[in-house]
C-alpha cells in the first residue's frame, strides 16, 4: 500500500474498513462463542471480538486474551468492555489516524448513526501510511491537526515543556493583572459596599469551575473531529443554556446564605445576576476555545484552559461589578 496524499487524507475511510471483522451475539457464553468461533474461523488475524445485539448494534468488545482466559460459562455480557470507543462511518482516513496516535488501541469498530458496526479499521492499514507521513512534508500539519507537534513529542524535556506551557499561562497572568485592573475601576462600589468584595472569590471560582468542565467536555468531543461553524454553534447554544442553569441554581444557594447573613437585597441582586451571567458565559466560552484553537491548528489540550480561565474571569468580573455599579 502507498502513501496517501493530502487529498486522501481527506476522503472517507470506507475504502480502508475490513469488513470481515469478528462478531460475537450479546447472549452467548463464552464456551458458546469459541464454539461458533471454531465452526466458522475468522479469515483473517483476530484482534478484538466486537459483541453486538439482534439489530446489530455494538454492545461491548473483547479482547482475545480475555475471552480465551475466561470460565466457558461466564457470559460474554460479564467480561466484554462496555465503554468503546468507536469512529462514526463519516470519519476521515485523517481522523482515523488520529484515533491511532490518541488512543493507541490496534483497532476501531466504525459505527453508523444507529451504532450499528460497518466495519473495523486495523493499526496494520495505517502502519506504513503513518510511517510515510511522519516523513513527509505534510506530516507538521498531520500532527498539528492531532494536537502533537512532532518537534515537541521527540524533544520531551523539560526545557522543551516549558516552552510550549509558558507562554499558555501568561494568559492567566494577563487575566491576573486584568482583573486587578477591574476591581480599581469599581473601587467605589466595593468601598460603598464591602459585601460585594467578600463574595467575589465564589463568583470567580463558580465560573471557573464551569468553564473547566465546559473546555473538558470540548477536548473530549473534539477527538476525531474537526470542528464546523454550524456545529461550533449548536454546540454553544446547548452550553449556554446549560451554563445558566448551573449558573441560576448555584446563584440561588448564595444568595440565601447573602440574606441570611447580610440583609442586604442589593447584595442579593448583584449576586444572583453575576452568578448567572458569569457562569453562562463561563459555560460559552468553555466550549469556544478548544474548538477556535483546533481550528486554528493549535494545541487546544495545553491552550485551552489557560485561555478560557482568563476570559472568564475578565467577562464574570464585568457581569458582576456592572450589575454593581448600577444598583448602588
């Protein structure tokens, strides 16, 4: 098999699956299965057993040591891995790289809408294509699409690491002095009301947490995937109404401890409005910077955090000290 080129990379990897792939039902043994196994032999060499149901949808996998080294009576339902990861059958010959090179399995079930498997894609397929594209002049752009800079996983030293971390976290720095920036600008309102100023680390750490979540959760779909606008915005629109959700239930809490305590309804207001703004936009842009930074064929693992943190901070603060402003 030759090397593929740039505009196979691209194309669909239907022309790679192996449709021979070993198929095990959901409700047999594992004496039953070896049994059917040696009645009818796969072609070709076994890696994973896939375990499907009566429609043919993907229940689970097996590795061969563990289906030969298990009881004859277990069920297959008892030793097969539920969790799988599968690449969709729209994937590209480029995303099932990725999959090698993320996930360092020797083979993946390719699954249709319904989950359903079409087919598998083995290491040995993509050995030499890997092998030539790591030689190639295409291969920075290959690894820099996987999110691995090829320069910077043969060079793992510290002083290597730092380079590439570095400069990532002056974003915090920038956020850090920012928001320093900020709270001088609103010092009037916190003077006229310390109470402001006392719930200023929760405000923060909510959002934070929120964007957290939301930057993980991205980096996790991103996974075989190149992101498109019209997907970047649906995926934006549900992260939104998410964030204001947690955001408004997290509010709520706060706020009868702020009354409790302090009495105060404009404190009460105030936190409840930034609260929820903060951790909506919090949500928004924790979804926003893995994908802007893949599509910009960054690192979106190291860039991602570091960025949506100081962001969030800078938006959550001028939620927060705005709805101060106006109601004192």
């Amino acid at each position: 098999m030759t090397g593929l080129s740039s505009v196979e990379l691209n194309g669909s990897i239907s022309s790679t699956l192996r449709r021979d792939f070993s198929r095990l039902h959901v409700d047999r043994t594992v004496g039953e299965a070896l049994a059917e196994i040696r009645r009818r032999p796969p072609p070709n060499r076994i890696i994973y057993f896939y375990v499907i149901d009566d429609d043919d949808r993907l229940q689970g996998v097996i590795p061969t040591r563990r289906l030969l080294l298990s009881d004859l009576q277990t069920p297959l339902s008892e030793i097969m891995v539920r969790e799988v990861v599968t690449i969709p059958h729209t994937a590209t010959v480029l995303d099932a790289c990725e999959f090698f090179v993320m996930h360092r399995l020797l083979a993946f079930p390719v699954v249709d809408d319904q989950r359903r498997v079409v087919g598998t894609v083995d290491v040995e397929l993509y050995t030499q294509e890997l092998s030539e594209l790591d030689r190639s002049e295409h291969s920075d752009d290959l690894f820099q699409l996987i999110g691995v800079h090829i320069a910077e996983s043969q060079q793992a030293s510290p002083g290597t690491a730092f380079k590439s971390r570095f400069p990532w976290l002056l974003a915090n720095v920038a956020g850090g002095v920012m928001a320093a920036f900020l709270s001088g600008m609103f010092q009037r309102q916190l003077q006229e009301v310390v109470a402001i100023a006392l719930f200023i680390p929760v405000v923060l750490a909510l959002a934070e947490s929120v964007s957290i979540q939301s930057v993980s959760l991205a980096l996790q779909t991103l996974h075989g995937k190149r992101p498109t606008l019209r997907g970047v915005i649906a995926k934006l629109r549900r992260e939104f109404l998410t964030g204001a959700m947690l955001g408004a239930a997290c509010a709520a809490i706060i706020a009868v401890v702020a009354a409790v305590w302090l009495r105060d309804p404009r404190v009460v207001v105030c936190l409840i409005g930034g609260i929820s703004g903060g951790v909506a936009i919090a949500a928004v842009i924790g979804v926003a910077m893995p994908n802007l930074i893949r599509i910009s064929r960054r690192d979106p693992q190291v860039a991602a955090g570091p960025v949506a943190l100081a962001m969030t901070d800078m938006a959550t603060l001028l939620v927060y000290f705005n709805l101060a402003r106006a109601l004192i």
